[in-house]
C-alpha cells in the first residue's frame, strides 16, 4: 500500500527550545517509521540524537508532502502563511496556551500521527482571505490570512479612506479608523 505522505516537514516555534522534548520525539518517531523529515531551520537545534535535514521554511511547499507545526495558533498561522501557494495539508500540534486553531495534542502522540499519517483523518478545509493594498494604482503590500485581516490607520491622527473591493468588483467607499475581513474561522 502506498503511503499518502513521505516528506515530513515540521515547523517549530521559532527561537523556543521548550519545543526542544516533542520536536525530538516527533522526529524520532517519523525517522523509525522511514519518512523524509525536513525541520525548519530556526528550529533544527532543538532536535537531539535524530538524524534530520533542515531547510528554509520557504522551501517546505516544493517539498514536503504534509507540514507539522509544532506550538500554538500564532506558529500554525506562519505555517499556513508559507505554504498557502502548495495544497499540501498542515496539522498543527498545540504546544501553545490555548489552541483554537491547533487540533492534536502532545500527550497523544505518535498514535494520532500514526493515523494521519495511515490516511485515517478528515481533511478540514478553511477559507483564506488574499489581501492587498493598492495606494495610487501600486500595490503596496499583500498578504494570506486564516483568520482576518485588519487595515487600519498607521500614524495619521485621521481617518483613513477605504474603498473596499473583491475580485476587482466595487464593494464599498468609507472613511473610518479601519476595516477587519474575517473568515467564518476568524
């Protein structure tokens, strides 16, 4: 039977080695079971007696077949944000205080691994919003989001006028102290 995943990547909380016991035992795990594990860089430090390669997180879309990230929402979020291009699944291990976005537990590990991994689990999909703002005809920043996206006045004491657009099509014109677009998830 052929396995549905074969390149792992994992992404740790950045700069954080209270990661350090279940990067390891995760890692160790997929070792022993023959994956291709590929940690993120800034989190490959953390990863005791297992042999693994790192790479940039910017690489894990080109290839990985499925993204663990290891911490709480806001590394879920930076996850999701790197490899949004790939449709690749990500699962998210809760290392963080509380969790909304992160579904497996590390007192559950490797069995609820194991049954992802097997094939055994439910794709949720989660709407993403793609935003950009547009200043004078340029784009001046763009960005993915899972939850929502927030614009709103930076340094000016004034408001600021938005004229809001989706798919190129004319929502509305207002003048406020911002705007937030959120997902049913946000």
């Amino acid at each position: 039977m052929e396995r549905p995943f074969n390149t792992i990547g994992i992404i740790g909380k950045p700069s954080d080695s209270s990661i350090a016991e279940t990067l390891t035992r995760i890692c160790a795990y997929l070792v022993a079971q023959n994956y291709r594990v590929l940690v993120a860089k800034n989190s490959a430090a953390f990863v005791f007696g297992v042999e693994i390669e790192s790479c940039n997180v910017t690489e894990f879309g080109e290839r990985c077949d499925v993204v663990i990230a290891l911490g709480g929402d806001g590394t879920f979020l930076a996850a999701a944000r790197a490899i949004v291009a790939y449709d690749i699944p990500l699962i998210g291990v809760n290392l963080g205080r509380l969790g909304f976005l992160v579904d497996v537990s590390p007192s559950t590990l490797p069995e609820t691994l194991a049954q992802i991994l097997a094939g055994h689990y439910t794709e949720e999909q989660r709407y993403l919003l793609r935003a950009k703002i547009i200043r004078d005809g340029q784009v001046i920043h763009e960005e993915t989001a899972v939850n929502e996206v927030a614009i709103l006045r930076w340094i000016t004491p004034s408001m600021i006028e938005i004229i809001t657009k989706i798919d190129g099509l004319f929502l509305n014109s207002q003048r406020s102290d911002g705007l937030i677009i959120a997902t049913p998830r946000g």
